[in-house]
C-alpha cells in the first residue's frame, strides 16, 4: 500500500500479468488436445491506482477484476522484536 487516504488507492504491484492459455496434445491420448496455462505477458512492477469501496469492501483490479478486503494486518507490530 502505497496511499490509502484518498480515491483511488495507490499500491504498488509485482507480478507476471495476466494468464493465457494454449493448446496442446494431450500426452495421455493423441487423439486429444489439452488446454494448458502460458504466462507470456512477462513480469512486470509498478503502481496501481484502485477504486476501493468502503460500504461492501471490494476493490477493482486489473482486467476489471473484482477482490474484497477482509482486514488489516500490522506487519510491523506482527514482527516486532522477531530476529532472522
């Protein structure tokens, strides 16, 4: 979380993109395809501004994806006085 005190929220993100699929022959039966996962968007990093809705909880993704935040956690009191 980069800033959540105004609208949109601004977080910053890491990850490989969004997933796409190809075919391919199934190796159990020839005569069949398979459908298999292929992550070719590459990785990327970066901010992201965010609607955030208080009343409900949900917060707009990438892709106009949906997700619902279900709380906070305090990392720094979570690990407060923790040595590697």
């Amino acid at each position: 979380m980069i800033d959540s005190s105004g609208d949109p929220w601004i977080t910053a993100d890491c990850g490989q993109g969004q997933a796409s699929t190809e075919m391919e022959p199934d190796p159990n039966d020839k005569t069949n395809t398979r459908q298999r996962p292929r992550f070719d968007k590459g990785m990327a990093a970066g901010y992201q501004h965010r609607k955030f809705n208080p009343a409900d909880g949900s917060i707009r993704g990438e892709f106009g994806s949906t997700a619902w935040l279900k709380g906070w956690v305090n990392v720094e009191e979570l690990f407060k006085g923790w040595k590697p």
